[in-house]
C-alpha cells in the first residue's frame, strides 16, 4: 500500500487580522484530501455474508477524495492566556472509493490556548479540547459498524522557540463518548 497518509491541501483566506501584536484573526479555508494508496481493500466486517478470508485491518488512508472547509478564530492577548481561539472543519467524501468504502462526514471543533513563556520551563505552557463527530460510513452500501462515533480530546502541552522556527510536545486523551 505504500508508507504515506493522505495528502491535505487547504488554501486559507485571512478575513481579518488586527496585525502584529494583540487582537483578532479570523480565517475561512477550503481544501481536499487526495488519499493515499495505503488503504483497505475489501471490507473488514464481511457485511455481505461472504465467506471470511486473510485480511488487513490496519491503513493510513480510506482511499477517499474529499472536500474540507476550515474556519478559525484566534485572539492573541497580553495577559495570560496569551492565544486562544479555535478552530471547525467539516471533510466531507466526494464520492465512494473502488472498493466500494465511503467514510461519513467529519465535523470537528477544537479550542486551544497558551500562556506567556515560563521562566522555569523556558517555553509557553498550553491546553486544549477537541470535539470530534463522524456519521455513518458504508462499505458497499451497507452501514459499517464502528463508524458513527463521537470522540472528545483533553490535551496539554508545550511550546519551545528555536531560532525562527518552534518545537511542541503534546500529550492527548481521547474519550469515546459514541462509537
């Protein structure tokens, strides 16, 4: 199958932006998803009653092109926390792959914020929770069934500067609260 995930290209439209320092930013986007050719070939739960055979289970990709549309609001503050904001994206399947597998819409909401750099850890500390909801998905027309699912997401982290570029450590827990 390969050793690549999906490829995303968004292009993002700054509808605002109050400049350098503190203020709002507020974004609109719009994309695809071009699939990897690592992905399932045949469908894993045998929904037509066909006889069981040697399969994989494991993928990076579903094989789906896909639309995404992508908003985000930030706020970028002097008193702790110094950015928060977040984001919501729809990725919706354009069409069913050819192995008869189409993925259910996406809808995601994350919120996420930083402090200030600590002295004493000599980088910005961070947070954020996520939210994220799939409705059903089919293999050959059929409903697969771990596919409607609903997935929170607690997350902390850090934020180091290095020269003209940044390094971040993050430790999430995902909580299935459907699926």
């Amino acid at each position: 199958g390969g050793y690549l995930g999906d490829s995303k290209i968004i292009a993002n439209y700054l509808v605002f932006n109050d400049g350098q320092g503190t203020g709002k930013r507020f974004y609109l986007g719009g994309g695809v998803v071009i699939p990897s050719k690592n992905t399932l070939t045949s469908d894993p739960f045998f929904l037509n009653d066909e006889e069981k055979e040697e399969h994989r289970h494991f993928s990076l990709s579903e094989g789906l092109y896909k639309s995404i549309f992508e908003t985000q609001f930030f706020f970028k503050r002097n008193t702790n926390p110094v950015f928060i904001g977040g984001v919501f994206t729809i990725t919706n399947p354009l069409v069913e792959n050819k192995y008869g597998f189409k993925s259910g819409t996406i809808y995601d909401v994350a919120l996420t914020g930083f402090t200030k750099e600590t002295a004493w850890l000599k980088g910005a500390l961070g947070g954020n929770v996520s939210i994220q909801k799939s409705t059903d998905s089919f293999w050959n027309g059929k409903t697969a069934p771990n596919s409607n699912s609903t997935i929170l997401v607690l997350g902390i982290g850090s934020v180091w500067s290095i020269k003209h570029s940044g390094i971040a450590f993050n430790i999430k827990l995902p909580i299935f609260l459907k699926g």
